[in-house]
C-alpha cells in the first residue's frame, strides 16, 4: 500500500513537458539584471536610505497594530518565556 501511494506522489510530483519547456524558454530570455555593476549599489542614496526607513518602521509598527497583533506576541512572549522556565528542568532531566 505504501509503496503504490510514494509511486504515485512521485508520478505526480513530476512537472508537466510544457511547464519546464516555458521555464527553459523564459530563462534563454531572461537578461542579466546586474549589467555588469558589481557593488554599484553601494554607492547609491536609496541603498543607505533604507536602512532609515525600515528602521523606522520596525520600530514605530506596534503602533499601528491592532488586537490580533497583540494577542500574537504576548503568545509569543509567552512561550519564549515558558521555554525559559523549563530550561533548566528539562536539561536537568536529560
């Protein structure tokens, strides 16, 4: 029984003809997206810009979130905090 339903998740599992056709196709087409510019982003504005402004999101974002968000990270908080109460128990026991 088993193996009948691996053989069958592995016959299915394998990707249609025109599928992996279109994939090759796309990738003959596709252009290399660098052009040549190793590290030039290093050298642009957004690049340093970015660091400001997801920091600034990461930080001010429990400010716009709603009860559903808090309820996910005092879960969260929760069992991290649960995690360190066992620790010490848990190693002991092993």
């Amino acid at each position: 029984m088993a193996v009948v339903i691996f053989v069958s998740l592995s016959i299915s599992a394998q990707p249609s003809t025109s599928w992996a056709a279109d994939q090759t196709a796309k990738a003959a087409k596709r252009e290399d997206p660098d052009d040549g510019k190793h590290g030039g982003y290093l050298l642009e504005p957004e690049y340093y810009g970015n660091f400001v402004l997801n920091t600034y999101r990461i930080v001010f974002s429990p400010f716009r979130w709603d009860a559903e968000h808090w309820a996910a990270a005092g879960l969260i908080a929760a069992g991290i905090g649960l995690m360190m109460f066992l620790d010490e128990p848990v190693r002991d026991f092993w």
